[in-house]
C-alpha cells in the first residue's frame, strides 16, 4: 500500500515510525537543524493558518502553512519563500497569506531547503534536486483536497526554485506561475535557460528599487520569458517598490490577485 505524501500533525510520530520500519530515509542536504528551528519559532507565533507537516518524496518531513479561504472555488496558491527563510516570513509571504485570504483563496505556504546563515547563495544550487519532491508533496495534497486552480508564487530564490521546477515537469496540476524579484541566476540554477521551458503563465513581478541584480536582468527575463511559443509571460514593474514589497504589499497582494483572477478556470 502506498503512503500519502501529507500526513495531519498528530499522525506525525506514528507515520514516521512504521515508515523507518519498512524503508531507511534518504538524507537531505537543507539545514534540518535550521528548519526544525524555524518550525518551533513559526508554530508557537502563528495567529492565522494551521501547520501542516508533509513528506517529500526522499522521506524528509517539512513544515508548511495552510491557510484556507473559499474551498469550494477550487483554487489556492503555493507560496515559496526566499533565501534561508521560512514559510511565513514577514516580507512578501505573509502579506500575500493575509491578502489573499481576504478575497477567499487559499495558500499553501511551504518550507523550502535552506542552508546555514553564512552559506554562500552559490551552494544552494547543492538543494535543487530536493526541490521538485517539496513541490510534489504540495500539489498532491492541495488535488486531494480538490483544488484544481493552482499557481506557483515565489519570491527571489523562491521564484528560481519555483521556475527550476516548472522547467522541468510536465505536471497539469499548476495553472501559472509568479516570480517576484528573481534575478539571472547562476551555474546551478539558471533563471534565463528555465524560463522558456515552463509550460504555463507567467507573471514576473518586481519593483522599481529592487536588488541591482534583479534590476540588470529585467531585459534579459523578458527576452527569455518571451521565448515560450505558447504560452503569456508578463513582465510588470511596481514603482517605489523595494526588493522586499515594504510599504507596498498592498500593491503586492492586487497584482498577484489580478493575475489569478485572469488565470483561474
């Protein structure tokens, strides 16, 4: 019999224990220290949403948040948070959390690999190959529980692993895709090659102060982005907004909620 790939929090203990018993878990090169520290410090300050523990296909357990709005509507969003971070950072993920749940859709806000605090940005592109499983485990579990409009947002890592992953599924379950403040890339992960191989809708978002290498790779992204045959990429610069939306998340929520109403089934 096959296992589900969510489990309920207090399934967690049991769930683990009888799979050890039937197969060893592959290890994960993210700083689990790190993510069990996040978890703690996420769970004991969270005033909306509930936890939702679920396992990748490597057998890693990692924590995301859902946070319910109308789930007759069918539709929800996957949030990616950036570099090192957690799933309800207070920059970009939580606002779009509590922005979005105000017009009725649901998130899913998942952790995502990270590294130790003084990893350098180049040795994220070790975690990649775990990227996929996190997302997997995400959309598997948002089909059972009936969505059927789903779009990917991530924001600066968080848009190049979303983008990684895109590039290479062929998943029907992901309607369209955000990326918010994502930059070139690099040797591991390569923005400008991905882009044109994700499959659907994409919306790339960033602000007129943003991060200098989001800025030198805005011509680049849309040349990329605009290399898909099929499908509409649009490109969409929001003026006095930083790399992080501070001051602007408004702005932020009714851009992401403009594009999902112009994408939803």
């Amino acid at each position: 019999m096959m296992l589900k790939t969510f489990i309920k929090p207090g399934l967690v203990l049991f769930i683990l224990l009888a799979v050890s018993t039937l197969t060893p878990v592959a290890a994960t090169n993210s700083d689990v220290a790190k993510e069990s520290r996040w978890a703690e410090q996420v769970i004991d300050g969270l005033l909306d949403g509930d936890e939702l523990w679920l396992i990748d296909d490597i057998g890693h357990e990692f924590l995301s948040i859902l946070t319910e709005g109308d789930e007759s509507s069918g539709r929800a969003v996957v949030l990616v948070h950036g570099i090192g971070v957690h799933p309800n950072w207070p920059d970009v993920i939580y606002p779009l959390r509590a922005g979005l749940l105000e017009q009725g859709i649901t998130t899913l806000s998942l952790q995502m690999p990270i590294l130790a605090n003084d990893a350098d940005e180049r040795e994220y592109g070790l975690l990649f190959p775990e990227v996929p499983g996190r997302f997997e485990a995400a959309l598997d579990y948002l089909d059972d529980e009936g969505y059927k409009n789903v779009t990917i947002v991530g924001h600066s890592m968080g848009a190049s692993m979303a983008t990684y992953y895109l590039s290479q599924s062929d998943t029907k379950a992901v309607d369209s895709l955000v990326i918010i403040g994502m930059v070139a890339g690099g040797a591991y992960y390569n923005n400008l090659e991905a882009l044109p191989k994700v499959r659907v809708p994409v919306l790339d978002l960033y602000g007129s102060e943003d991060l200098e290498r989001v800025l030198n790779s805005v011509d680049q992204r849309a040349t990329s982005g605009k290399k898909q045959s099929v499908h509409q990429y649009l490109q969409v610069r929001v003026d006095g907004a930083n790399h992080f939306f501070q001051g602007h998340e408004d702005s932020l929520v009714r851009q992401v909620a403009e594009w999902l109403d112009a994408h939803r089934n």
